[in-house]
C-alpha cells in the first residue's frame, strides 16, 4: 500500500470583509489588523443579515439582505499570518463541525465607486445560523456600528 501526503491547498489572498470587531475604531481592529493593512475602506455585502452575538454580531448568509463594513487588504508579508490569526479569533478549522464560523468566499461592494471585489468574510456556521433565524435578534439596517 502507497501513502500519499496530500498537502492542502493554499487559499487565495483575498482581502476580507470585516463587520464587527475588526472594524476600523473596533476593539479587534487594533489587536489584529493595525499596521498589518495595506488598504481599508468601506464597503457592503449583498447576501448578509448580520445578528446581535455576545459582544460581537454574527453574519448569517440572508439573499435578501446587505450588511456594511470594510474591506481590509492585507500587507503581502503579513497575509499569512494575519489570515491564521483571523481563523483562531473567529474559532474557525476547515472542515471542524464545531466551528461557529466559517470562512467562505463572496463578494463585497466598495461603496466608493461600487467595485465588485471577491473577499473572506466570516459567516457564522451552519448549525449557529439556524439558531439565528429561528430565535435570533436582527440588526436592522446592517450595520452593526448602529447599535450604539
């Protein structure tokens, strides 16, 4: 019998949009995404509902609905790590059905000229979003900074 190693593949170096914490002027933006940005600027995604979470919002994949954040573009040196870093604060392992995130891949709307740009966002896993729609607490208009 063979083994064979089969190495994952590498995920895009995407930029992300962030909806909560890691915003900019957000708590986890300084922590995680200070110097380690080469862009950020506002922008929307089409497709998802953000929820009230304990402390942070949860983004639930929704047709219907736009959430507003910023899409963050990381420093090339520093996109290996921050992305690893990301993935640990956002409990999230490929793959792991515990996970409360997952990353996936959608698009993002820069709101200063309307570009369509591919990015990670962060969406709360299958089993958390179901919870969410059945009992969760909507943030109206999408943007979790509004809730202050």
């Amino acid at each position: 019998m063979r083994i064979v190693s089969v190495t994952p593949p590498t995920p895009p170096r995407l930029p992300f949009f962030v909806y909560g914490t890691l915003r900019p002027g957000e708590p986890n933006h300084d922590v995680f995404l200070r110097g380690r940005t080469a862009h950020e600027e506002p922008a929307t995604m089409t497709g998802l509902r953000l929820y009230e979470g304990p402390g942070y919002p949860y983004g639930v994949e929704d047709s219907g609905s736009v959430a507003s954040g910023a899409l963050v573009t990381a420093r090339p040196e520093a996109y290996g790590e921050l992305l690893a870093e990301l993935d640990r604060l956002e409990d999230y392992v490929p793959g792991d059905p515990r996970n409360l995130y997952e990353r996936v891949q959608r698009r993002a709307v820069r709101e200063s000229d309307g570009t369509p740009v591919r990015a990670w966002v962060y969406v709360a896993a299958p089993a958390v979003a179901a919870r969410l729609r059945a009992r969760g607490r909507p943030i109206e208009g999408g943007d979790w900074l509004s809730r202050r």
